[in-house]
C-alpha cells in the first residue's frame, strides 16, 4: 500500500489547459462548434453584462471536483503537458473559448429541439466551400513547379529562397547577393537556378524588371529577336512614343516599329496577378493599455474578441423534465455539464490573461513611458513568481496574444528579451534595447566612417554593455544589416 498525491487530467481540464494558448480568432472558431453541437449553450447576442445563472441542485454537485481544479487558478501540475500528445482532444484541430459571462436564456423549447442543430450555430457552409476552392495562390503554384523539376537538393533550396522573393506580381524583389550570403552558396548557383525559375509558368515569372519580364514572355514565344531585344533595352523611348529613334535603334523601319509595339501589347506587365494571393488577416489585440486619470496604466481587456456565451438554464429544466430514456438523460447532463465548464474555462482565461498582461505592463513601465531603449530584461519566471502562477501558465496566457499600448502593437511575446549584463556589474540590458542601439549607430554613421563590428562591440562596452563580438554580428545579420564592407562599398556609390 502506498499513499500519494496526484492531479488527474480529465478531459475538461485538458481542454481548460488547452484555451490558455489559443489566439482569438481560433476561440472563436472552438465557441461556434461548440456552439453548433451543444444545445445547453447560447449566444449572448445582445452583449449583457453577468446575468444570473441557477443550476439545478441535483445536478450541481456533477461539477464540484472540476470547478475546485480549475478555481486554482494556476496547472502547475500540466507543465509537461504536451501539445502533439494531446491534439485528439479536439478531434478537427478545433479552437478554443473566450471569456465570457455566465447567465441565462428564456424562450419556449420543446424536447425535439435539443435532438437537433440551432440556427444560430457557427457553422458557415459557404464559408467553407469558399475556403476549399480558394484560389492558387503564385507561390503554391510555383513550389507545385519546383517539386517536379529537376535539380538538386541545393537547387531546390535556392529556388525556394527565391521564390520567396517573388511578390504578388510575379517580379522578383529579393537581391541575388542577399540569397547568396544567407545560403553560403555561389552567384553563379543563383543565377543559374533563377534561369530554371523563369522557365515556370506563368511566362514572365521571376523577372527583376519589366523588361526582363517581356523578355522571358517573347521568348517564350520564340519572337525575341534582336530588334525585339534592342528594343526592350530602351522601354523609355517605347513609353514617349519617340518612333524615329526606336527605328534608329532597332535598325528597322517604322512598320516593323508599328508589328513590334502590338507584339508587347499582347504580353502581361504582372504575370502573377492572375493568381489569387494569401489572405493576411488582421491582428486584433486581446488587450488594452491606455493612460489613465491618475497618470498611470490602465489595462483592460478587448471585449470585441470575446465571445459572450450564456448557459440556457430555462432550456435545461424545460427539456430534462420530458426526458423519459436513460439515452437522453445522459446526453443532457453531459450537454450541461460541459456548458458549465467551457463557460467557467473562458471567464478564467480572460481573468488569467489580464493578470499576465497587467503585470507585464507594470515590469515594462519604462519601456512604454520612454521606449525601447529602457525594455528590460524579462523571463517567464518573473512574471509567474510576481502573479503566482507556473511559467508553463504565463507561457501559454502570453502565446499568440496580443497587447494594443501609445507604442503600438505587440505580441506579448515581444516583452520577454534575453539579459546582456553589464560591464560595471550593474542592472542588465535587454537584448532588444541593446538591438536598436545598434541600430541607431550604424544609421547615424557616416560615409567615410564606417563601424566594424569590433568598433561596435567598443561603443557598446564604453556605454556598459558588456557584449561579444560574435553577438554584434548575430543582431545585425537578424535585422538584415549588410556587413561593414557591403555598408562601405553601397555608401561609396
């Protein structure tokens, strides 16, 4: 015999876990299926504030050891909960609830209704059938391209960075000495893969300008000729219209001029816009910090992003009491309960989130009076010990959230920097602040003064960062700032 303690993960507390993390876009996906198969739950649609919610007594005490879990406000027991282990919990990768306000919901129901679907449900079936015939966008139809022809694995890693490059239009923006130094590979190995690149259709794909574009398309038709070619060098006299010295150039006359200009007319100046284009969807923030009266922060949730879900008491009562069969019994208490649940889920998510954000506010209070130069260094465990929760907790409240402040919007991610220690022992930095430091010097320098990262690693140090040479360098390259020599050689042109 042996005594210990343990916490069970229901399925219930693995779905709280779970709402933590989630953006508020795929709580509101979860809240509409849930919505769409749980006749117990209802939507708020008038936007009331905490209305009353009585339980039945007989049924009440079904939830009281899930409640006690989940009062506790903190799963420090579920840090090692892990996501791939778990995804069969929601069975079509759903998404999870928002804070809401328990209360309840009146109406005639009859026992039929709660067999069946409610109109109001989420399920949007034009939605999804124009989410499965969404058009192709470019870059899919290029990678399709790329996956059946023939090249190396290195080519096919060059070809991918460039097609990365490409932008809706189907011109090419990346630089092919920036590809060169991020892969470590040779120019010549890019150019010869952008040949291949520009051999895909749509013909016109991946050129630099746009004569280049009409280039690859006429030569796809096999009319690039040498007059075409001359032609096609001087786009300038083409757009004044300057017949005479196109005639010159070309060595033609001024009706081959004339079959020449209808030739470039039929060809497409944005070969990719014949394809759709990815959807960016806005980033809405959770939270909210303003100025308040006082002169301090005012932290508030956004209400927008939460959807009000109300547990329909009156319904329940209405419809168990006409429940003869044990089939029905079961599936109603079960309905209810998990109502109540995902109900008390989502109003101690958006408890949870204010907390952290509150109390991030407050550790980055410089940052938001002064700037970036004054962020400090933060981790995870300062904020669980300040607000008394576990990291893994705060980590997933701060997951794919977002805080709108006067210094604009951020991840709340974003707040948690690694520390670069100082040079007289003193208060450390954060690696952002000491990132737009860099930043500044390197802007602010001039032509004939060019910073090394040595020079750099020096200032910093004269200023109180105590900071590598090979750390320098890491921040530039992530902030895509040429080396020394290429800043030199583009300033001296």
């Amino acid at each position: 015999m042996r005594q210990g303690q343990s916490l069970v993960m229901t399925p219930q507390l693995q779905q709280a876990i779970k709402l933590l993390q989630l953006s508020n876009v795929e709580l509101a996906e979860y809240c509409e299926q849930e919505l769409e198969k749980n006749p117990i739950l209802d939507r708020d649609d008038a936007g009331s504030g905490p209305a009353e919610r009585e339980a039945p007594t007989e049924t009440a005490t079904d939830n009281e050891r899930a409640d006690e879990a989940l009062s506790r406000d903190d799963f420090s027991k579920a840090s090692d909960l892990d996501q791939s282990a778990h995804d069969n919990i929601y069975d079509s990768g759903e998404a999870a609830p928002t804070a809401s306000t328990p209360a309840t919901n009146t109406g005639e129901v009859s026992l039929t209704d709660w067999t069946q679907a409610k109109s109001g449900g989420g399920f949007d079936e034009e939605g999804m059938e124009s989410s499965i015939a969404a058009e192709l966008s470019l870059k899919d139809h290029l990678e399709a391209q790329l996956a059946i022809a023939a090249l190396t694995p290195e080519d096919r890693l060059i070809c991918l960075a460039l097609i990365d490059g490409i932008d809706e239009a189907g011109y090419l923006r990346a630089e092919l000495p920036d590809i060169v130094e991020n892969l470590g590979c040779e120019i010549e190995d890019v150019e010869a893969v952008l040949g291949v690149l520009q051999d895909f259709e749509p013909a016109g794909v991946a050129a630099r300008d746009l004569s280049e574009c009409l280039a690859i398309q006429l030569k796809a038709l096999d009319r690039l000729d040498p007059a075409m070619a001359m032609l096609l060098t001087r786009l300038d006299l083409l757009a004044r219209r300057d017949i005479p010295q196109l005639c010159v150039l070309c060595s033609v006359d001024a009706e081959d001029i004339a079959d020449m200009l209808a030739e470039i007319r039929g060809l497409n100046p944005k070969p990719g816009l014949a394809f759709g284009s990815e959807h960016v969807a806005p980033v809405v923030p959770d939270v909210f910090v303003r100025v308040g009266p006082d002169g301090g922060w005012h932290v508030e949730l956004n209400t927008d992003t939460l959807p009000r879900l109300l547990v329909n008491n009156r319904y329940y009562t209405q419809v168990s009491k006409t429940a003869r069969g044990k089939h029905e019994k079961s599936y109603l208490a079960e309905c209810f309960n998990n109502a109540n649940w995902l109900v008390k889920s989502l109003d101690h998510r958006a408890k949870t989130i204010l907390k952290g954000a509150t109390e991030i506010v407050r550790q980055q209070d410089a940052f938001l009076t002064y700037g970036v130069r004054h962020l400090r260094p933060l981790n995870l465990r300062t904020i669980a010990d300040a607000i008394s929760m576990h990291e893994s907790t705060v980590s997933r409240v701060t997951s794919n959230k977002y805080i709108a402040t006067p210094r604009g919007l951020f991840e709340l991610k974003y707040f948690f920097t690694a520390s670069i220690q100082s040079v007289s022992g003193g208060d450390s930095h954060s690696a952002e602040a000491v990132r737009d430091r860099l930043k500044e010097m390197i802007d602010k320098e001039a032509a004939k003064d060019i910073l090394s990262d040595d020079r750099i690693v020096s200032l910093l140090t004269a200023d109180g960062v105590n900071i590598a040479r090979r750390t320098v360098a890491k921040y530039r390259e992530a902030m895509r700032i040429p080396s020394s020599f290429e800043r030199r050689r583009l300033k001296a042109g």
